[in-house]
C-alpha cells in the first residue's frame, strides 16, 4: 500500500488549528451517538435512578468529554509528530501544505472500510449470531436509520482520536524507547507491537456494553475480539500507512456497513 510520500518539517511548533478542529470534532462525535444511545440503552437507563435531571447530566457529561479529549488530543499530536504518525489531509488544508497526498487518499479507506465491515457482517451473521441469541441486532435494528447513522460519526472521530491518535502514538513511542529507536519513522515490528496491543485494548473497551445486554461468556469474548480486533488492526495500519484520517474514515465506513447496512437485513 503506498504511503504518505513526502514529509514537511517547517509546520508551526504546535498544532493549534488542528487541535480545536479535533476537539470540535470530537464533541460533535459526542453528541451525535445521544440519540443512538438513549434508544438502544433507552429502557436500561429508565430503570435506574439518575443521580440529576438529565439535562444536567447530559451538560455535565459534555464537560468532561470536552476536557477529556482536549488532553488526548493534546498529548496524542505532541507523541504522533515523535513516532512519525501525520494527519497529511489536515496538514494540507489548514497549513497551506502542497506535499503530495498518497494515490487514493479518501478512495482506498474507504473502500478499505466498506471491505473490513462485509467481513465482519458475514463473520458475525453466519459464525457467531446464532450462537448467541441475546445479542441484541434486533434491538439495533428497530431504531431508526438516522440514530444509526449518527452514531457512526462517534466510532470514526472519537474512538479514532483515543485508539489511535492518543494509544498507539503512547505505546509506539514507548515500544520505540525500549528499543532505543532514533530514526524519525518508527520501524515496521515496532508499529505492529504497538498495533497489536492498541486492537487488544480497542477490542476489551467494547466489553463492558456487552455486559448490559447479556452474559459475558467465552464465546462473545470471541466474537467482541475477533470482530472489533480484525477492524482495530486495519485502521491501525491505514494510520500509519497514510496519516489519522485515513483511518478515521475507513473506521466510519465500516461502522456504516455495521450499524446503517446491516441491521437493514435484519427481522424486527
């Protein structure tokens, strides 16, 4: 897969305009998962007693999502520029950036997320659904196609901005200190190290949701990593191949396929 070919180094100190656009993002990734969520969790969040009217925790939830992602932003371009993950599209657009983009650069991760996602639809429907009947693609596939739509934004901005942009910058620079790397771009076994570890991660976050449909047994483990790891893996490789967005958009193209194609095909 061809890569980022060329690399500038006279980009201001910091970022600023790439982080606030990020962290912008970000809170809009953050609101647009809300209806998703209060339609699939819906019964389960009645069911408890609020600690405060909603409103004010929905506010409050805000803030700390603001602040959160304002320091994994922060720190995630400051270790990506030391371990050699760029954001090429960004570059070019916010500072005036004339290197040259790879060959295909909104094509190819797309395509790639369109292709991971109809892999892992026709892994999970034939491999692992009937064998788990509590999963809940039916309660997915009653809510409305806007709710599921939205909710993508979150997948391809948020959970981009911490697997990849902030954890697999974190472990490949420190993959990179254990093995004393001093060259600008990372080596290839540092990156899948690093890569590995981060699908792992990526993979275990997705857990604690399962457990508010069904039992946690060995089998949806298996199914929670293989599906989500395979995915992890690929938008990990698009990162460091061809720069953040690159996987920020296969990341969302396959929560499409996912969560807007998928449960089309499903009985309500």
């Amino acid at each position: 897969m061809e890569t980022i070919p060329s690399r500038r180094t006279d980009l201001p100190g910091y970022p600023w305009k790439i982080f606030w656009l990020l962290l912008i993002g970000s809170l809009v990734g953050v609101a647009a998962v809300l209806p998703y969520l209060f339609g699939l969790f819906g019964k389960i969040i009645a069911a408890r007693p609020l600690p405060m009217p909603l409103p004010v925790l929905i506010v409050i939830q805000f803030m700390e999502n603001a602040l959160l992602f304002a320091a994994i932003i922060s720190l995630g371009l400051l270790l990506a520029r030391k371990v050699g993950i760029e954001l090429p599209l960004l570059q070019r657009w916010l500072y005036a950036d004339k290197s040259e983009l790879p060959r295909g650069a909104l094509r190819i991760p797309i395509s790639s997320g369109v292709v991971i996602g109809v892999m892992i639809l026709l892994a999970f429907y034939t491999v692992f659904a009937p064998r788990i009947p509590d999963w809940p693609v039916g309660a997915e596939a009653a809510l409305p196609i806007w709710k599921r739509f939205l909710a993508c934004f979150y997948g391809g901005i948020d959970e981009e901005l911490l697997a990849r942009l902030f954890a697999l910058s974190l472990i490949l620079w420190l993959t990179r200190m254990i093995g004393r790397e001093r060259s600008p771009r990372s080596s290839t076994l540092a990156f899948w190290i690093a890569n590995v570890i981060v699908s792992f991660l990526f993979s275990l976050g997705h857990v604690p949701a399962a457990k508010l449909f069904m039992q946690v047994t060995p089998l949806v483990i298996t199914a929670i990593f293989c599906t989500n790891g395979a995915a992890s893996l690929l938008f990990g490789y698009l990162c460091w191949k061809r720069g953040l967005e690159a996987a920020m958009l296969a990341h969302f193209s396959a929560d499409v396929m996912l969560h807007v194609i998928g449960p089309m095909f499903v009985r309500v």
